[in-house]
C-alpha cells in the first residue's frame, strides 16, 4: 500500500481553511518597484456598445509572488468571466490586471491531490526541514490579462477613466490578499500587489479622487481585513476626517481585523467557499461548478441587488469570514447601540435641545400617536424611544427591512436559536462553542508535543546514520531519495514503530483540527447574528442622533448598494 504522506492527507482541510493573506515573511522584506506597463495596453477608447453600458469593470489581483498566487486566485476570474454575461454584464468594458500580467514566468501555484511525493523526500522534509509547500507546482497563468497587479496599472487605469469621463459605475472587484493595519490607523489595512508592493485604503482613496464624481465606485474586495477598505466612504479613508463627496459603496469578505477564507492552491474548485463564490452566484443563480441556485429576490421584485447578494452571503457562506457592507461602517461610525450619556443637571439649555430633536423626531413617526402617548407616559424621556439590541426579537423586527429580516432568521435558524432576547442568547452560545473549541485544541496540543518528541529522536536518528545531513546539498544526502538508499532511510525511521506512531498522531491531530474548526465556524455564524442585531439597532437609534443630512447621506448610500445589475443581452438566434 502506498504512503499518503500527511501534507496530502491534510489537503481538504488545508482547502476549506486557506487563508486570503499572505505568510509574514513574505512580505518583511522591502519590496522592489513594480514592473512598468506598457501604455499601449490600456486603452481609453471605448465602443458604443461599452459607452452605453451603465457599469465599467476592474478586475485585479493575485498573489504578492509564485508562492502567494494560488490557482484558486486565477478561478475567481474565470469564474466571474464566465458568469458576467448572465449577470448582465457582458457588454461591459472590463480590464484584468492579474499577478504579473502577461509575463511567461511560473507565477502560478497550484496542488493536484493526483500528485504523490515519494516517501524518502516526505520523510527528510517532516524530520530535517519543512513539508510546508512541498506538494505545490508552478505553472503560468493563462488569463490573458491586461497587466499586472501593480500600482502603476491601477493609476493608468483611473487615468482612463477620467478621460473616458462619463456616469458609468466603476465596479471594481479584488481577489488577493490583505494585510493588518497599524494600531495608529487600525482602518487602513492593506490589500498585496504583485512584487509584494502594497495599496492602503488611504492611498486607493488619493487614486479614486482623481475620477469623476460622477462615476460612482462599487467594490467587492474578499482579501483578509478587506473591511478596512469600507472606509472608502470617508475623506482620505479616514473616519475622523468625515464623509467624502464621492459617491463609493462597497462589499467585504470580512471585519478590517480578522482573516478571511479564500485562497488555497487546490486545483478542485468543489472546495472553494470564499466570498466571492457566493457573492456572484446569488447575482447569477450558478455555482462556479455549473449547479444551479435560487436566487435571493428578499423584495419579491423579480431582481436581486447587490445587497441582497451579500446578506445571501451572510447566511449561506459556510467559512469563517464575517462579511460587511459599507453601510454598517457608517453605521457604527454615526449611530450608537445605547443613548448618549446625560447632560449634566445645571446644563438646561442641552436638555432642553435633546428634547426639542426628539419631539421632532417623534412627529416624523409613521405610529406618531402612540409615540406620543408614550412619551408623555415617560415623563418625556428621550432615551426611552432608542432600541437595545436586549429588546424582544419580535420588536426589533418591526419595521427591519427584508434582508436583515432574511439574515437573523436564516441564522437562527440553523444555530436553533429560538429565546427573545436572542442578541443575549447568541453570545451565550458562542461562549459555549470557545469553551469546546478551547477543550479540542488541549487535546491536539498532547499529540502535537509527543510527535515533536519523535520528531527529534528521528531527526538524531537520522544524522548519525548520515552525518552528511548536516549539509542537505551533500552529494550523499542528495543520493538518498533515490533506491535503494531511499528505502535505507525508511528502515532507519521505522525501527520500533516509530514512524507509524507519528503517522498516527499527525491523522489525530489532523482529525481534532477538523472537529475545532466545525466550531469556529458555527461560532462564527452566531457572530454575524450579532452583528446583524446590532446593525438594525443602529439603523433605529441613527435617526435620533444625527441631522437630517446624515440621514441623507445614509440613505444615498444604501441606494448605492441596493445597485441592481442589468437585465443579461438576449442570446442571438442562428
């Protein structure tokens, strides 16, 4: 029977949990100027057919490097090449500018599970070095694309479209990865370009000023902390400098401070569950594998909506993103969870202003008399019309528009969640899932430490029989992995079970990894029906606090997110 070496046996998992963000020591080091593009591949002339379409599409990403660049990068877009069309989109103008372009390198990483590595090599690799990578091969992309991921074929193209002028909306969508921001700025996070070069949501928002503003953006970035990048709403990205006049919208894989599910060098696309997989194909009602889905029409108007789309993400997505829209950015930032702290006593003129605001409010109210009776009940008190997310779930849903309506009961649902006070429930379960979680990885961290043990006798083991591994490009060492000495080396390990025993204890660990991640990601789902119950709280409470121009401005935003693709060209009849 052949040996399954463990970096393949843990394959699947490895798949579902890939990670969109690089290894750190990819990306320590100074990174070297992006290669220049050639301004005769970016074109500012448009067709008819393109000038009249109302959307202009970017397409950008890939990996920092060959060994950043997975396969499934390079899947997301042929995955949305394929389906644009069904979407409405396939007379779009669109550029791609992927990894490093149309270069012949090997910029591409990608692992078949057909490939087998011989057992000598997987037995140096585990004792002496690393397995980490050690199944993955290297190929070139075949997009065809544009350019390459850089800085400077980003600038061209807001160069572009400046000239193009116009009021199509940019729809601009990211498949990378991402990285942490500075405590300073903990919004401005950061997404990787090819050569490890690096676009902050600061810097992106300096490049998107130079556009019309009558060019609204829409984004779908689904790198790790992409959330920062909802901060595009903001003057120079940042929340304390106020809103920015460009009209921008956008959806992310996650909060600004977790990683995100994605990228993996598996070559079977049954395994991809990153954001943007469900993200289009609500748009579509087509898997990437070709299955056909129902699409997510929550307003029963025979159309789905970009937002619709993502709150179908919310509730399908089986990873452990926590996606956001830009709207729950602005939220958070304009509204509050709880009332304003109280004026102090002698401070008259404040109370009476807080009251004032309210008793306008309250005439604004579609039930306005039984607000009124209630507020004459409560002797006045302001505080008491702002919600708490403690409040019964049936009076927080009054009122709650369809997609979140779809998304808290979706949820609750599949996490058997049935109290009133279900924001009180939901973190009670999460605490319950850490505490299983926690248990799961004491147990793995036992078998982890007795394969360490044996990973240093068999490593000693080994250098004494050839002391020549000291230098694993010696001529001897290197004789090794081939017969008969390969089998030598199998002998060596296997005296006194040893080997099979770490065999053993890397397929338990492998399994209790499993098992915790099951877990995390039912956690996961409770901390979206958090975030959701918070978020229509804060749409209640938003009101209360804030000028009508606020209010104003929310709502354009939400227009710009309910954005509905158009209707797909009619297929030409022979």
């Amino acid at each position: 029977m052949k040996f399954i070496p463990p970096c393949l046996a843990l394959a699947p998992i490895l798949a579902i949990q890939a990670l969109a963000c690089p290894p750190k020591e990819g990306n320590d080091s100074t990174s070297p100027p992006p290669p220049a593009s050639n301004p005769d591949e970016i074109s500012a002339t448009l067709t008819e057919q393109e000038k009249e379409h109302p959307f202009n599409l970017l397409v950008f990403g890939g990996g920092y490097s060959p060994s950043g660049n997975q396969v499934s990068l390079e899947s997301n877009v042929k995955y949305f090449r394929r389906i644009r069309s069904s979407m409405g989109l396939g007379e779009a103008a669109m550029k791609t500018y992927f990894a490093d372009g149309k270069s012949k390198d090997r910029d591409l990483q990608f692992f078949d599970p057909s490939f087998r590595i011989p057992e000598a090599n997987q037995i140096m690799a585990e004792l002496l070095g690393s397995s980490r990578g050690i199944a993955n091969q290297y190929r070139n992309n075949d997009l065809q694309a544009d350019d390459s991921s850089s800085l400077g074929a980003l600038d061209k193209w807001v160069s572009m479209r400046a000239k193009q002028g116009g009021e199509q909306t940019n729809l601009i969508y990211f498949t990378g990865h991402g990285g942490k921001a500075d405590k300073k700025t903990p919004h401005n996070t950061t997404a990787y370009l090819w050569n490890n070069s690096r676009l902050k949501v600061s810097e992106l928002v300096r490049k998107l000023d130079k556009l019309p503003k009558e060019q609204p953006c829409i984004f779908v970035m689904v790198q790790c902390y992409s959330g920062g990048f909802a901060n595009i709403i903001f003057k120079e990205g940042n929340p304390k400098k106020g809103l920015s006049e460009y009209p921008r919208a956008g959806f992310f894989a996650t909060v600004k401070d977790r990683v995100a599910a994605g990228c993996t060098p598996d070559i079977r696309e049954k395994n991809y569950h990153e954001y943007s997989t469900r993200f289009w194909e609500g748009l579509c009602g087509e898997s990437r594998v070709g299955k056909k889905t129902k699409q997510p029409d929550l307003n029963k108007d025979g159309k789905t909506s970009l937002a619709e789309a993502h709150a179908y993400v919310i509730l399908r997505s089986d990873t452990i993103d926590i996606p956001i829209k830009t709207s729950d950015v602005f939220l958070r930032h304009f509204s509050a969870l709880a009332p304003p702290n109280p004026p102090a006593k002698t401070d008259s003129n404040k109370t009476s202003s807080i009251g004032s605001k309210i008793s306008a409010i309250i005439e604004k109210l579609p039930n306005k008399k039984s607000a009124e009776t209630n507020r004459q009940s409560n002797a006045c008190d302001p505080n008491d019309l702002f919600c708490s997310v403690s409040d019964p779930l049936k009076d927080l849903l009054k009122g709650t528009e369809k997609k979140s309506k779809f998304v808290i009961n979706g949820l609750s649902r599949r996490l058997e969640l049935t109290l009133p006070n279900r924001h009180d429930e939901t973190k009670k379960l999460i605490e319950s899932l850490k505490k299983k979680r926690s248990t799961l990885s004491e147990q793995k961290k036992k078998h982890d430490e007795e394969r360490g043990k044996i990973k240093k006798a068999l490593a000693l083991k080994l250098r004494k029989t050839w002391p020549e591994l000291r230098n694993l490009h010696h001529p001897t060492v290197i004789s090794l992995y081939r017969k008969p000495n390969a089998d030598d080396v199998q002998k060596v390990v296997d005296t006194n079970g040893s080997w099979a025993r770490y065999k053993e204890l890397s397929a338990k660990s492998k399994q209790l990894e499993a098992e915790r991640f099951l877990l995390e990601k039912k956690e996961v789902l409770g901390m979206r029906l958090i975030r959701e119950l918070e978020t229509i709280v804060l749409v209640k409470n938003l009101p209360l606090i804030n000028p009508p121009h606020v209010i104003g401005s929310y709502e354009k935003l939400k227009d710009l997110e309910n954005a509905i693709l158009p209707e797909p060209a009619p297929i030409a009849k022979n």
